[in-house]
C-alpha cells in the first residue's frame, strides 16, 4: 500500500482519498478504520461521583461480583458497560483480553511467568499477578510473539 500526503493550506479540514482498482477486504478495513470516532476516556464511578478515566491510564478492566471495574493508578472505579462493549472501544493494541473476566493494559505489564502449565501469569508493575486463562494462552502467545 502506498501512503502520500499532501500539504494545502487552502485545505479547511483533513481529506482521504483512496485510490484504488477494487474494493478489497484491506481497503474496507481501512475505511472502517478511518472512520471510528474513539473517545480516549471512559466514565467511571466512585462512591459518589463520576469521573473521566482517560484509557492510557486503566492498568486492568475486570469483572467481580456482577459489576465492571477499571483499576488506574489512582484507584478502582465501577464501569456501566461489560466487558465485550469496553472491549471494542479499547485499543487492541494496547488492550487484551486474558480471561472471560478481565482485560488488561500491555503497557502496564512487568513480566511474564510462562512455567505455569497451560497459562501464563502476568504480573502488573503494580505487583498484582493476572492469569490468562487457557482459552486466551495462544491469542496472547500470538499478540505477544511468544
């Protein structure tokens, strides 16, 4: 694929053109991409108040006791959206799934225990420890290039 950009100060607001011989998988993808808006701050809920969570800073997402938690340097917060819909609005990149309950932030992962059998355990550079569960251990494998 070939990327070129154009300077134009007459240009009020950015343009993408995409010049193309079919409508492939890769260019439909592209598109979709272009097109997502993605806030980059949840809503979180403490005792009384709301507060916006920027998602850089959510070290973990996980479920406990039918609710939703984000856990951030300052604190754990409660979600109102599950875990599939935080999903989706999360960087896939940085965010990953390791369980049915919890997501968590590859930029706050410290180190890797791969000699546990069949998981893998993930400690935080909070010093808390998460375990990818089987169902997840070869998807991190593979995000990982482990």
């Amino acid at each position: 694929m070939k990327i070129q950009i154009q300077l134009d100060s007459q240009c009020e607001e950015p343009e993408i053109l995409i010049r193309t011989a079919a409508v492939t998988a890769e260019v439909r993808e592209l598109v979709e991409k272009l097109s997502e808006k993605r806030s980059d701050s949840v809503i979180g809920y403490d005792a009384d108040s709301a507060v916006l969570l920027e998602k850089s800073q959510i070290m973990r997402i996980y479920g406990a006791s039918q609710k939703v938690y984000a856990q951030t340097p300052h604190g754990e917060f409660y979600l109102r959206q599950r875990l599939y819909e935080l999903e989706q609005l999360l960087d896939e990149k940085t965010f990953v799934r390791i369980s049915k309950s919890e997501i968590i932030n590859l930029r706050f992962v410290k180190r890797l225990d791969l000699s546990i059998t069949g998981t893998i355990g993930i400690q935080l550079k909070t010093g808390e420890t998460a375990y990818v569960s089987r169902r997840y251990v070869n998807r991190i494998k593979s995000i990982l290039g482990l």
